[in-house]
C-alpha cells in the first residue's frame, strides 16, 4: 500500500515538473516571439507609419500652396482659408515604439532677394517651415518660400512645388516672377510643436500689382536662402528649358546667357554680357499674413 502510494506521489510530482517546464518552454517561446517582434518588425511598420506621415505632410503643404494660389487668384482680403496640417504619427498600441513629433513655423524675413540692373530690388520674405522628429523614418522639412515648396533632408534639397518664376525669350529675355511674403500678427514668430493635428490659417493682405516698374538690363540675381540646392536646380532648368544656355554645358567657346553659381547661402544668377539678349524682370509682391494654432486664432485687432 505504502509502495503504491509512494508511486502515486511521484507521479504526482513528475507531473508537476512536466507542467512547470512546459509553462517555462511556452512562456519563453512567447517572449521569444514577442523579441522577434519588437526587435524586427516594430522598426519596418514605425519607419512605413512614418513615412506615410511624411506624405500626408507633403499632400497638407500641397493644400496650403493651393490656398495661398487662390488668394492670390482673388485677391480679396478679409476671407481666411484654414489648412490643416498633422504635426506627428502616433505610436503602435500594446507594443513599445516611440511617436513622431513636429514642429511647425512662420519666420519673417528668412529669405532675401536682390536684383541689380538700371535699378535695384532688395526685399526679405517670411517662410512657413515644417521640420519632423522621426524616430525610424529620414527627418525631412517642408518649407513654402517664395511662391513655391521646397523639401529639405539630410542629403539636401529640392524644389517640390515650383515657383512662380516665368521666363520668356523673345527679341530679349522677359521675367515675371510672383514673390509671397509670409507675415504674422506683429511680423513675430508663430510656432506650434507636437503630434496632434494643428492649422493654419492665411488671409490674403495686399499686392503690389502695376505698382513698380520693370527692372531692366538686369545683370544679377541674388536668392538668399537656406534651401540653395533647391533654388539653384530649378532655377537652372527653368531657364535652359525656355531656350537660355549656360556656357558649361558647351565646350566650345560659346557665348552662353547666363551662369548660376552657389556662394555660402545665396544662389547667385549671373546674365552675361556676351549674351545677345538683355534681360528685363517684373517682380510681384503679395502679402499673406498666416497664423498657426489649434483652434484658436489671435485677433488682428
């Protein structure tokens, strides 16, 4: 009897130990499992959650450009346009990620434009600039300047929305080119820094249409700028698409129309005097004053 419980004990116990490692083995596949997870996959759906952001920050800038055209299309002061725009992504539920943050921000005076020919134009322009705070994803910044978008990352810049620089090459070589200055209540800063959803608001103020006179016999153009790369590409191959050459593309000695040369922060538009065309430029002001906030937007008063 007693030999007989002895066994039953000790299948008991054998059981027992059997259970134990079998919880052990399942609960170290699970942790082995949830490693794997975090460790392989996490990072791929965080960088492709980030990188659909970073997209819809491009569609969002897209919008804004399109709502600051249409003022300048309506030039009628007192009616705001409201651009939402998503400062971050949120992180995976259940699982350790980190969330993406933004930072939104109107800058007056960031960039500068000079024009020298039988007169002068000098005048600074606000910018509205969005940089992201990835955690997987390539940090990239979305920046309205001048009339156009310019997307800014590590490896440099590119213009994303063109601006609104018009050349025309007849029996000389005509320019329109539409400047947007970007203002704010007091032409102080205005930022927003986070992860939800904020917007901006813009409000057509005045332009200078038919005010000013055409620059003629115009030797240079000086872009000021933290995106030169951007500028001087498209700058570049807006003006040899409508017919102007740059000498280095030949290598003969041929007499080009311009040369485009980046020094420190500014992209430097040269036009030869060996070229057969004179030039003449047309600047446009427009003035939109922006406001970010979430909401709530201060009086002009």
């Amino acid at each position: 009897m007693k030999n007989i419980i002895k066994m039953k004990t000790l299948k008991n116990s054998n059981n027992a130990v059997v259970g134990i490692v079998a919880s052990f083995l399942i609960i170290g596949l699970i942790v082995a499992v949830l490693s794997v997870i975090q460790t392989q996959y996490v990072p791929k759906w965080m960088e492709e959650k980030e990188a659909e952001h970073m997209s819809d920050i491009a569609d969002q800038f897209a919008e804004l450009n399109y709502a600051i055209t249409t003022h300048l299309k309506n030039q009628i002061s007192g009616i705001p346009i409201l651009t939402k725009i998503t400062l971050g992504s949120k992180e995976m539920p259940y699982l350790m990620s980190n969330r993406a943050f933004g930072h939104l921000i109107i800058t007056p005076n960031n960039l500068l434009i000079n024009v020298s020919g039988n007169s002068f134009y000098n005048e600074t322009f606000g910018t509205i600039k969005y940089n992201s705070i990835n955690n997987y994803y390539l940090d990239q910044s979305y920046i309205y300047e001048g009339s156009g978008v310019i997307l800014s990352q590590r490896s440099g810049s590119v213009m994303y929305l063109k601006q609104n620089f018009d050349v025309l090459l007849q029996d000389n070589i005509t320019i329109t080119l539409n400047l947007v200055n970007i203002t704010t209540i007091n032409n102080k800063n205005n930022s927003m820094a986070g992860y939800g959803p904020t917007s901006i608001q813009t409000e057509y103020v005045k332009d200078s249409y038919n005010e000013k006179p055409a620059i003629d016999n115009v030797k240079y153009i000086n872009i000021t700028t933290d995106y030169t790369q951007g500028w001087y590409s498209y700058l570049n191959s807006t003006l040899r698409k409508n017919g102007l050459n740059d000498p280095k593309f030949y290598e003969n000695d041929y007499k080009g129309d311009y040369e485009i040369l980046i020094k420190g922060d500014t992209v430097v538009l040269h036009f030869l005097e060996k070229s057969p065309f004179s030039v003449d430029i047309k600047i446009n002001y427009i003035e939109i004053e922006a406001q970010i906030a979430q909401g709530v937007f201060e009086s002009r008063g």
